[in-house]
C-alpha cells in the first residue's frame, strides 16, 4: 500500500486544459525518494521547498507531498518496482519530484527511469546548464556556458530493441537480414556472435521534441537552436530527424526563424552575397537562428566555444551523452537539474539527474544541488517563480560561502567540506 494515496478526494490537484496548467494553493505533489542516495537529497530539497513557497506567499500557499514509490522501496514494500499505484499518482497530480533510482548495468532488469518515461509519455527530457560559481571546473571561463538541451525521450536505442547474441531473436533477425536484404548483412562483421538492437526514431517523435524547443527559445528570446545529430553515418534515422526538424521549423516557424538549410540553398541560386544579406538581415530583425551540428563536433565546440552552445535539441542516446558532458563544464552531475515533460498532458517529473552513488549513502554526504536545482525547474513549472528565485538566489549565495559538501570541497582552494544536512541548513539560511 501507498503511504499516501493520491485517490484522497480532499487533494487539491494540478490540472492541465488546452495547453495551461492551473495550479492550486495547495497542490499535491508526488515524490520519490529514490535508492542510495535518494533519501538524503530528497529531504534537503523538500525542506528548502517548502521554506521558499511558505516565504514567497507568506504561508498562503503550500504542497502536500505525497510520497510513492520505485525502486528497491518499493520492491519491499508492494512487490514491485515500479507500482501501477505510482503511475496513475503522477497522472492524476501531472506534476512530481523523483531522486535518483539504481539501475543495473549490462543484467537484471531495465531502467525504472526509462519505464516511467515510457509508461508516461514523458517525451522531453529538459536540461538547462549554466555555471554557480565556484563549482567546480575544467573551463577557464565556466561563466560562458548557459545552454538547454532538448532530448527526445521516447526512442532511439532506449526503445529496449535488442537481442542477446545467440538468441531465437537475433538468430531470426539475422536470417531475415540474409535473405531479405543480403547487402546488409554483409555489413555484420561476425553474425554468429553479434548481440543486434534497433533504433527506431520517427518523424511524429522527432517533430514534437523539436516544436516545443522551438517554441521555448522563441519564448525566451534565446539566439539560436541547434539540431544535433549524426546524420553522416546514420542517414535514415539520425539524418531523419535533422531533415524532419529543418522542415518543420521552416513550415510552422516560418516567420520567427532563419534557416541554415534554407541559407545554403540561397547561396547556392543567388550567390554567398545575397545569402549574407539575407543572414544579417534575419540577426537586425531578432530571428532565431536554426541550425545542424554533427554531435561529435558539438563535443568539441562545447569545450572550445561554451558560448556557441544555446538551445540544443537531439535524439535520445545523443542527448543522454551531451547532457552529461555539458554538466561537466560547470560542476558535475551534482549540480545538474533536469525534467522529463510531456507538454501536452502536463505531465512532468523533475529529477536529480546523477546515479544513486552507494559508496556514500546514508554518509550525509551527497551533494543535493541538483535535485534542488530540479526543484527550481518544477517551481517555475507551476508559475510559482518568487518561490523558485529565492531558491536560485538563496543557493548562489550558500555556494560562495565555498562551505560546500565533500565532492565540491575537495576541488576548491579555501573550501570547508560539511555535511548535506549542514549545507541545507546553510541555504535555509539565505532565504
């Protein structure tokens, strides 16, 4: 059983109609605790939650937080890891809070995180990166960084197609390859002990990852979206989704962007002078700039050039790699907020985004900035963006005060490493 089940017909809940969310004074709010770590981080983010929401309306507004469960809890508790109970608790209050859950590598079960994104159609995964100092980093000027991905959170190689070598199901696939299409099995350097997977990504799930990034960055004036991709060796899939962006960003869009495919074709019929006209003439007129990047060059651009890095839009496994990477640029998982959204049914779990980290669970040690961070996301999510900037100003203000936990604190000179629980208390502080 639930400990608290959200079938209570007393819960105020969120609802979403036609595209608005409206949220009450008191939403319920699912959470999960999540394995290793996930208690502690949990914990600091709630406290820090409700001691912004209380000061930001003056205790008129609230959560009620209603914990569900995954994971190995929830294992103990119902038999399963991922309850029937906690979905249709997401579904019902559309918004929810989630800390990190364990997921076996190469055996065992699937990620319970993929599952919930599945089950929930939770189709846009949402990472915005930018540096709070003194984290932590490798860049000389961390400070240049301020980009948002969008990744596709549905499809790709995530689907869970895949067959162990040896297998009926690779021993079919195979053998259909071989009769049905030869020149491609040919391709398959040692058939008899290749593990085989697919990679579905459809123009449906590639469009809709790519409008609502479109609609963010012409919501928030940014500069430029990127469509990342590897569409110079996959073409089909990869070079499907560059292809099926363009176009819809130069159909639905017309009016709000300039297209660097559409540029190319200028300069190709009227010459590199008329397509330079047309690109300053676009940048006078405040268009957003959509462009494509091989994902392996956008790595290194990244690194080289934070600055280049806006809004980023890509397929699953591309996104999982890049989020990672950019989070590195200003500090590390730790300090990584995320979201998993679908903007159509309102839908939207914001998470820590890093492992569960058994080495130190229940250590008080576990940095909680990124499911703090999350906690900012899901704030703004609801409308509620005193509370969220009093969070965002309060942990800006505890980080330069470098008494931080022990992963930050042992990479900074004149830093003092202290407990999660005390960094809580620190923040609770700057309120």
């Amino acid at each position: 059983m639930l400990m608290s089940t959200p079938a209570n017909p007393d819960l105020q809940t969120i609802t979403f109609t036609n595209g608005n969310i409206e949220v009450p004074d008191h939403p319920a709010i699912p959470f999960i605790e999540g394995d290793g770590v996930g208690p502690e981080i949990m914990r600091a983010a709630r406290q820090v939650i409700d001691a912004a929401v209380a000061k930001a309306y003056n205790g008129q507004r609230s959560i009620q937080w209603l914990e569900v469960y995954a994971g190995k809890k929830a294992e103990q508790l119902t038999g399963s890891g991922l309850p029937e109970e906690t979905l249709q608790a997401f579904k019902r209050c559309h918004v929810g809070l989630k800390g990190p859950l364990n997921t076996p590598v190469g055996e065992g079960a699937r990620s319970l995180n993929v599952a919930m994104r599945k089950e929930l159609d939770l189709f846009a995964n949402f990472r915005p990166v930018k540096y709070y100092p003194p984290a932590p980093s490798p860049l000389v000027h961390p400070e240049r960084v301020d980009a948002v991905l969008f990744r596709e959170n549905t499809e790709d190689v995530y689907s869970g197609i895949e067959f162990d070598a040896g297998s009926a199901g690779v021993t079919g696939l195979l053998e259909y390859l071989k009769t049905s299409s030869p020149e491609n099995y040919a391709k398959i350097r040692f058939p008899a002990t290749s593990a085989v997977g697919l990679k579905p990504v459809s123009r449906e799930g590639s469009e809709r990852i790519v409008r609502v990034a479109l609609q963010y960055a012409l919501q928030n004036k940014r500069k430029s979206l990127t469509l990342l991709h590897k569409g110079n060796i996959m073409k089909f899939t990869e070079g499907g989704f560059m292809k099926w962006g363009y176009s819809l960003a130069e159909t639905e869009f017309a009016d709000h962007i300039y297209s660097m495919r559409q540029h190319k074709k200028l300069a190709a019929e009227q010459g590199e002078t008329a397509a330079a006209d047309a690109f300053k003439a676009a940048k006078a007129a405040g268009k957003l700039i959509v462009k494509d990047m091989i994902v392996d060059a956008a790595f290194e651009r990244a690194i080289a050039h934070p600055e280049d890095m806006d809004v980023l839009v890509t397929t699953n496994l591309n996104g999982d790699y890049l989020s990672d990477a950019l989070a590195a640029l200003v500090g590390g998982l730790g300090i990584a907020p995320g979201a998993n959204i679908n903007y159509h049914s309102g839908d939207a779990i914001f998470e820590a985004v890093h492992g569960t980290a058994p080495d130190i669970a229940g250590k008080d040690q576990a940095n909680p900035c990124s499911l703090i961070l999350s906690s900012v996301l899901m704030l703004r999510y609801l409308g509620w963006s005193e509370a969220a900037d009093l969070v965002e100003d309060a942990l800006r203000k505890t980080l330069a005060g470098r008494t931080l936990t022990p992963d930050f604190a042992c990479q900074l000179e004149n830093a003092a490493a202290c407990t999660t629980t005390e960094f809580t208390h620190l923040l609770l502080r700057k309120l």
